[in-house]
C-alpha cells in the first residue's frame, strides 16, 4: 500500500510535464537546437577545444586484463571500471588514481552476495558501489565488501544506472513495456520502486532495438535523459519533479524518418528497417558538463563521429577523427563505433583508447621531437616510451577549454 501511495504521488507530480509522444519525429521550436552536422570536418585537432589531456596508464597484471570498458566512475580518487570480454563475464576494477592496480570487485554466483549477471554500477554521495543485478541491487563498500541487497520486482533488469544526490538509484530499464512503458525507475534505500517518464508505447518500443554507451547524465542542478532513437535530451530536476526538453539533435539529412512501428518488431526487423534508408544517424552517447556537450554518433556503415556543443557560443565541432597537435604531433584518433567517448568526470571527458594508437604516434616521431616532448611534456614522454601493445588501455582524462 505504502508503495502504491508514492507511486501515485510521483505519477501525479510528472504528468504535467512528461512527453508522451514521438520525441524523436518532433522538434520543439522552444529549446536549443544542436545541428551535429552544421560545421563538419573530417578531422578536428585538439587544439580546437582540448585544454589539456592527462594520461592514465591502467596497470597491468594477469589479474586484471582490461577487456571493453562499459562504465567507468572516478570516485574518491578510485577510478572504478567495470569491464567485460565481448559484453560478456563482466567484472569491476579499481584502480588508484596514477592507475596502479588496487583490486577487483567479482561476486559472480548464486549467492545472496553474489551477482548472475553485473549490469552496470553506480556509486553513492556515501561511497558505496551499487551493482544491478537481474532483479536486485547489491551493494558494497567502497573496498569491496557486501554491505546488503535489495530485491527488486520479478521482471526487473537495468540497463543503466545513476546515483541521485539522496543516494536513491535512478534506473534506465531493460524492457520498459513490461512497465506500462516507463523509462525509469527510481530505488529508495529500502528497495521500494517507483516508476516514471512514459514516452508512449512506440518510443518504448525502441528501447528494446538497441543498447547504447550512455542515457543518463547529470550535473550539479540536473540530471539528463537520452534513450535510444530519440532526437531529444531531456533535463529531470534534481528533485525529479519536473522533466523538460533541454536539447533537439538535428542531423539534418541523415535524421531517421518517421518509421512505423508495430508492437511484434524486434531488433532483426527494426534493422531491416533502417537498412532500407539511405544513410541515417543515431546517438550512442552524450556527456553534458556545465560548459559543453558532446554527443557520440554512429552511421548507418557504422563509422562514428564525435560531435560538441559550447552552451556559452553554441558552437558546434564534430568530426570523425581527432588529430594530436599538441602533444604527439600529427597523430591521429579516429572515433569509431567503439571507440567513442562515453565517461566523465565533472567537466572532464575520460575516454579510453588502445596503447597501439600512443604507440603509433610516439614512434612515428623524430628523434628531436621525442625531446621536445620529454622537454615539454614529461608525463607523456614517460607513458609513450615505456608503453607495450599488450598492455592495458590508457585513460585520456580531456579538459576541454572554452571554444
């Protein structure tokens, strides 16, 4: 009963303000329009928007092999990064903040302390891991150590999740039509479940055709809504009493049409659909900080681009390739579909890249340029001539300047 209540309570607060149509086939003329494509390049040089780029080579050990890094979460300087071999076996690493190797967070099994199958995590104001399961929330301390679960509705499975400021659990949903099409779920402390945002049954549907990088974000005054397909980023108050459209993606000839869609699609036939179209563009990820956005996008022959948006100048840079010229010196970073930011840290991008990419622009350098960059850049200097290809990847932590 007491569950049913909040419910109410919560579903009442938001109806004034949720969308329940297509967001993805309608731009509202009252919120800010980003034209990813406006001022396209092939390539963009760091120089253009990066501050600076700190390198943070992650350890590595027999124990800890860096597979795909899925989420990764700087906390109480603890990189935390949860990391699969081919979206599959899923473990969670800390490292330190030099990224010296710390341990692991492994609980898989059928205990009450144990994970089936690690989701994705987030972590608390009060630094506790929070870890979806398939239909529970574990939680440990920030050392690894279980503190206590709580289990969830039979049908539930997350796809993401995002700590509020209360230490509530803000979930994005695996299946929203087993929900009455909500998007997300809010977890109090005591497991008790709320549900919220219902963009109707076909853009619910969507949810189902495709898993992307990154739905939520958040800042200090906000958090941020993005779900697979949809042409809109929606702002939540950070008491989640109101929801509005913050940002409309225009990508001008390569947006998708309005495309029917009938309640016995899947994945294979909404693929088939798509196929059919000329090209198209859809957005994989998004980092909001409160100077900039970037938005990470993939075509339809899955080449990907990088896309950023100065709120001061409502400048736009998107490219498809990301050229070093400033620290190793003609070296380039193509951005692919899997290789495409997806973290954060406050304003800072951190965005992972294979040691092969630093190798290839370390060796291709002069011997004179190797001591201007020792010279200029140390840190770097250190990095790039011990790295090996085997190892594991490198965390490139962006600052981005105001551009």
């Amino acid at each position: 009963m007491k569950n049913s209540i909040l419910f109410i309570i919560l579903s009442v607060c938001l109806l004034s303000c949720q969308h329940t149509g297509d967001s993805s086939t309608t731009k509202d003329s009252t919120i800010e329009t980003i034209p990813v494509f406006s001022n396209y390049t092939a390539e963009l040089p760091f120089s253009a928007f990066v501050d600076t780029i700190e390198l943070i080579p992650l350890e590595t050990t027999e124990e800890n092999l860096i597979g795909e890094i899925t989420r990764l979460i700087f906390n109480d300087g603890k990189y935390y990064i949860r990391s699969t071999n081919s979206m599959q076996n899923a473990k969670l690493f800390v490292f330190d903040e030099n990224g010296k190797y710390l341990q692991k967070i492994s609980k898989q099994g059928g205990g009450p302390e144990e994970y089936i199958e690690f989701k994705d995590f987030t972590m608390t104001n009060d630094n506790q891991v929070v870890i979806a399961d398939y239909q529970k929330l574990l939680y440990f301390d920030s050392d690894g150590n279980f503190s206590h679960s709580n289990k969830i509705n039979q049908s539930f499975s997350a796809t993401e999740l995002l700590a509020t400021k209360e230490n509530d659990i803000l979930v994005f949903l695996t299946l929203p039509n087993l929900f009455q099409n909500y998007l997300i779920s809010k977890i109090d402390k005591e497991g008790n479940q709320n549900f919220f945002f219902n963009p109707g049954e076909k853009e619910a549907l969507k949810c189902n055709f495709r898993t992307i990088w990154r739905a939520f974000g958040a800042t200090d005054s906000s958090y941020y809504l993005a779900y697979p397909f949809c042409d809109t980023i929606y702002s939540i108050s950070s008491d989640l009493k109101k929801i509005t459209r913050a940002y409309y993606i225009d990508y001008g000839d390569k947006k998708i049409p309005n495309i029917p869609i009938d309640s016995k699609d899947d994945c294979l036939s909404w693929q088939k659909k798509l196929n059919r179209l000329d090209d198209y563009a859809e957005r994989v990820s998004t980092g909001i900080s409160d100077n900039f956005l970037y938005i990470g996008i993939i075509d339809k022959a899955r080449k990907g681009y990088l896309s950023l948006y100065s709120k001061r100048s409502k400048k736009i840079l998107t490219a498809k390739k990301l050229v070093d010229d400033m620290y190793l010196k003609g070296n380039i970073i193509p951005v692919t579909a899997k290789r495409i930011p997806h973290n954060m840290d406050g304003n800072d991008i951190i965005w992972e890249i294979e040691p092969n990419i630093l190798l290839d622009g370390y060796q291709q350098l002069s011997t004179a340029e190797r001591e201007v960059l020792k010279q200029k850049y140390p840190a770097w200097y250190k990095v790039c001539s011990s790295l090996k290809e085997d190892d594991n990847p490198i965390l490139l932590r962006i600052k981005v300047k105001d551009f």
